[in-house]
C-alpha cells in the first residue's frame, strides 16, 4: 500500500494517530479512506475540552458521496479541532497525513498507543477487506 507512514498508528476503522512527544496525540483518517469517501466537502470536527472515550464517535466528513463519522481511537480530552478544514475541507484528501488532520486529545493513558495497529497490521486490515 502507498503513502502508509510507519511511524503512526492505526484502528481497523481507519483512523490514524501521531504521538506528538508533547502528551498529546494527533488524529486523522488514512490515505485509504479518504480514496474510499471521495471528494471531501465538509468536516465536522469535535470541541474543544470534550472528553471522549475509545471508539467514540466525535466528527464527520462528509464527501460527495456519503458521511462517515471518525472514532476516537483512545479515550482522551479533545484539545483541538483542525478549525482550518472549515474552509480547505479536501486537504484531507491532498494531504491525509499532513495538513488533513482532523483533531488533537490528550490521552487519558499513553499506554493504550500500544493496543492499536502497526503500518503492517493496518495494510492487513485492508487488504482483508479488499
């Protein structure tokens, strides 16, 4: 699979988390699910000080062709919302890893970084879905 950084983490329903070195993480969707949901026209992204708890749902993007709601892949307190998807909702689709990012938590336990998916596993998931 192209454009999967080994350096993140992944859930089975394709979100993808950065341990930013700072206690917090970053969360976005994978290269994969963007090419799935099509062109990107509107992101819903979750409050500042929510709390969420693993496999919450906490945003939506809406494409041209359906809505998707994103998970929390761990529990946490959301810190931030990428406030510029407002209006360059497809740099999820031109940059999933980069400027796409889709919010920021702080974890309630680190450790549970561990419990999700290598690149490895992740390109497993999908090619079983395939």
């Amino acid at each position: 699979m192209s454009n999967l950084p080994a350096d993140l983490k992944y859930t089975k329903t394709h979100e993808w988390v950065r341990d930013n070195g700072d206690g917090t993480v970053t969360v976005g969707i994978t290269d994969h699910a963007q090419d799935a949901l099509g062109d990107i026209v509107f992101v819903e992204v979750p409050e500042n000080g929510r709390t969420v708890a693993a496999e919450d749902a906490c945003a939506v993007v809406e494409s041209v062709k359906a809505a998707s709601d994103i998970y929390s892949p761990i529990a946490g307190e959301i810190v931030e919302g990428n406030a510029a998807l407002a209006d360059t909702p497809d740099a999820i689709n031109t940059s999933p890893y980069g400027d796409g990012w889709i919010f920021r938590l702080t974890p309630a336990d680190m450790g549970t970084l561990d419990g999700l998916l290598d690149a490895a596993a992740y390109e497993q998931v999908v090619a079983d879905e395939s």
